[in-house]
C-alpha cells in the first residue's frame, strides 16, 4: 500500500495524486476500446523535454495522468489534448 512518503518521492501530493487519478477513457489508433499509455520519458520525447519536466507538468495538473502500480501514465489523448491547448494558446486558436 503507498503512503504519503511514496507520493512524495514521485513529487505528487496526495491532492494533485487525487485529481491525477480521475481521467477519461480513450480509444486506441484502431478504434477499438480503451486507452492508449504513453511513459513520461515516451511524452518527454515527443515534447522534447526530459522525464521531470513532464512530472512538474503532471504535479501542477496541465497535463492529466493516471498511476498504475507505482508507474505514472498519461493517455495519448490526454497528451494529444495537451499539445491542442497549448497550441491554441499560443496561435490564438486551433
């Protein structure tokens, strides 16, 4: 079972853990059900940025995630949701 102390060491709060944990259902790439993970270091790629900076994006809750087992994941449409708003945000729309 994970504590406080384990949260910690992975630089979630047991708030931002709380609403990391509620994320919605994605489809895969074939339409079938069920969501496609990405790693941290797999979104840290993508964005050209390391593995922490995705977990502080996480912890600050701009970027939704889920933990499993010990593991934090992030849905590719949660990460595709993401790059759109951040996109819009600095073009002024999509």
């Amino acid at each position: 079972m994970s504590g406080p102390q384990d949260n910690k060491a992975h630089g979630i709060t047991p708030t931002v853990r709380d609403r990391v944990m509620r994320t919605t259902p994605a489809t895969t790439d074939d339409g079938s059900a069920g969501p496609d993970w990405l790693t941290l270091a797999q979104v840290g790629e993508r964005l050209q940025v390391t593995p922490q900076t995705v977990r502080r994006l996480v912890s600050r809750g701009e970027l939704r995630a889920i933990k499993f087992a010990r593991r934090i994941r992030v849905a590719r449409a949660d990460y595709e949701a993401f790059v759109a708003a951040k996109y819009a945000e600095r073009h002024g729309g999509v």
